[in-house]
C-alpha cells in the first residue's frame, strides 16, 4: 500500500444583513474562505521509501441572497405553534488555488498549476419552525428543511500539474469527486440558549441526489455581544 493523507484547514469571516418586511424577510451576505491544504504521499522505488509533501494555499468568495414567505401566521395566544415559510436562494461561489510544488527526493515530484472554480446555485424549499417549552422553563427550538438544489458552472474540480524537475513536460489532469447538478437537501436541527448572549444548535444535513448521498452533522455555537 502507498498511504496518502491529507489536512485542510478553513478560516472564515464574513457578514450578513436581514430586512424583514410585513410578507417577506430578505438576508443578503458575503463570506471570504482562507484554505490550508497540506498533504503527504509515499513512494516506493525499489526498496526505497520517498516521501512527498506539499502545502497549498487557496482563497473562497461566496455572495448570497434569501427570502423566506411565511406561510402560516402565527396566534397571539400560542407562540409556539408551527409556523411554515417558503423559501428562496442565490448564491454564487468562487473557489481558487494558488499553485504549489511538491517536496522531496523522489523525480515524481509534482507541480500543481493555479485552479479557479465559478458556481451559481440555486435553491427552493419549505422551512418549518416549532418553539418547545420544557419543564425547567427554557426553549427549544425545532426546525426542518426540505429543498431543491439546482448548481450551475464548473461543477468537477480540475487541476493541471507536471513533473517538477520537467516544467516542459507535457500536463495532464487530475479530477475530484464533482457536484451534482440537481439535489434534495434535508436539515434538522434544534437550538437553545445557554444564558442570555449565548445560543447553541446541532443540526443533521442531508444531501440526496442519483448515484450520491451525502450525510453530515453540524454544532454552532453564537454569542451577541
């Protein structure tokens, strides 16, 4: 067996805004990604055991925009009932990295040639909310997710290297595990508040799509200041 491992670490910063009118609630953002990607593989020749690492750098931009309808109203009386709301997303992402060169001994050294990535999704569904009051007081709240996922652009992911010690060598192509054209996404998640500033929510994201399925979940935690 030849071992390969990698490591990608993200960092994000971004902003978002909500308007909320009588009939609709539009959120508009932007999210700026730094990547780190390091990895290593193993070679052997012969008997001897080359070792070969590189560190890439990558950068992300992702706009976006959201409405959601409500489509049940809410009684005075019973905050917690279930409310209903449709909703409806753009977002356009722009994934690029940098180039890079493996290092080590071996001649099967490679150069990675700069990438970028354009996509345009968009997405349509129904969100339900319910509020539940426990025994102690505090409140959960429940929420799910049913949509549609159509995505636009270069959906495989293509770099282009050659041989280190040979930049005239003709390139060829590596391709990564695409994105699917049209998916059904499905999130269910629950939130509660730790103290007055603080908010916790845990939530399964699903991904269904033919020939691929897709399962994750995700713990946040938000603090106002």
């Amino acid at each position: 067996p030849h071992p390969a491992t990698a490591q990608v670490r993200t960092v994000h910063a971004g902003a978002t805004t909500t308007v909320r009118w009588p009939l609709l609630d539009l959120t508009v953002g932007a999210i700026h990604t730094w990547y780190f990607l390091n990895s290593q593989r193993e070679l052997w020749l012969g008997n001897d055991r080359q070792r070969l690492n590189v560190s890439q750098r990558g950068t992300g931009l992702q706009w976006f925009a959201q409405a959601h309808v409500p489509l049940t109203k809410t009684p005075a009386a019973n905050p917690s009932a279930t409310q209903v709301s449709a909703f409806l997303g753009l977002a356009g992402v722009r994934t690029t990295l940098n180039a890079a060169t493996e290092r080590g001994e071996a001649p099967e050294a490679l150069h990675y040639a700069r990438s970028q990535a354009r996509n345009v999704v968009a997405s349509v569904g129904l969100q339900l909310d319910h509020a539940y009051t426990l025994s102690t007081g505090h409140t959960l709240n429940g929420r799910a997710r049913l949509g549609w996922q159509h995505t636009r652009g270069a959906r495989t992911p293509v770099v282009q290297a050659h041989f280190a010690l040979d930049p005239t060598a003709q390139r060829f192509e590596s391709t990564g595990q695409g994105l699917t054209g049209n998916a059904l996404n499905l999130t269910l998640g629950v939130a509660g508040r730790v103290n007055a500033r603080t908010e916790v929510h845990l939530d399964y994201l699903g991904q269904f799509a033919r020939g691929q399925r897709d399962h994750g979940a995700r713990i946040s935690v938000r603090r106002a200041f």
